[in-house]
C-alpha cells in the first residue's frame, strides 16, 4: 500500500511555521507585560514602605520633605509604567488576534488533511478487497476447472 501523500504539505508547514512564530511574539510581550507589572507591584510596595516608614513615625522635617519628593518620584515613576503597560497590552491583544487567525489557518488545513488521509486510506482498503475478491474467484474458477 503506498503511504498517504497530502498535496498541501509545504503550505501546511509554512502554517506551523507562521504559528510558532506568532506564538514566540505572543510570549515575548506577555513576558514584558508580567515584567512591568512586577516593577509596579514593587514601586508600590517600596512606595508604601516610604510612606509609613518616615510619615507616621515623625521623623524631621528634612526626612519628611525627601521622603516626599522620593513617593512623588516613585508616583511618577508607577504612572510610566502604568501607561507603558497600557501600551503593551493593546499590542498584546493585537498579537493574541493575529495568532488566533493563524492558528484557526493550521487548523483548517490539518482537518482537510485528516479528511483526505480517511478518504485515501478508505479507498486503499476497498482496492486491496477488490483485489483479494478477485483473486479469489480466480481461485474458486480454477478449482472448478480442474475438478471438471
């Protein structure tokens, strides 16, 4: 029996190909994504740590005024990374819809060459029943032509 042969195979690589590729960018950005949000959870915290460490212990006026300008500088700080998170997941939703629209590529051609695979190997089998009926019945003949 010869082995299935689906016509489409270049391209259904080229798919897979296209696939990991996207899928490779969908992990870089969701990487920076959870790497800016980690910054942000630690300014906050570093943030809050500021604030009761010099704000509520009474601490001198001098202390005071640099731990202020230092929140407002780790404030600043958590407002860029907000908006450059921001802008990362809008790139991010981006990405996750093109590697969607790849993804459902591949997979429309994999049913197409699961369906052709069935058919051929179907076909294959009828065949090979033909031509064992057929070798049989040459068979059955020759028996009855040489029992006559």
């Amino acid at each position: 029996m010869k082995r299935f042969q689906f016509n489409l195979e270049k391209l259904l690589d080229l798919r897979k190909y296209d696939e990991k590729k996207w899928e490779v960018t969908l992990g870089q950005i969701v990487s920076k994504c959870n790497a800016l949000e980690y910054t942000i959870t630690n300014l906050k915290l570093d943030c809050r740590e500021v604030f009761f460490k010099y704000k509520l212990h009474g601490s001198g006026i001098e202390l005071l005024q640099i731990s202020e300008m230092y929140i407002n500088k780790l404030n600043h700080e958590i407002g860029q990374a907000q908006l450059k998170l921001q802008a990362f997941l809008a790139e991010k939703q981006k990405i996750q819809i093109k590697y969607i629209e790849v993804v459902n590529k591949r997979k429309v051609l994999d049913k197409l060459k699961e369906k052709e695979e069935k058919k051929y190997y179907k076909e294959q089998s009828l065949e090979e029943m033909k031509e064992i009926d057929d070798i049989n019945i040459g068979l059955a003949l020759r028996k009855r032509i040489n029992s006559v």
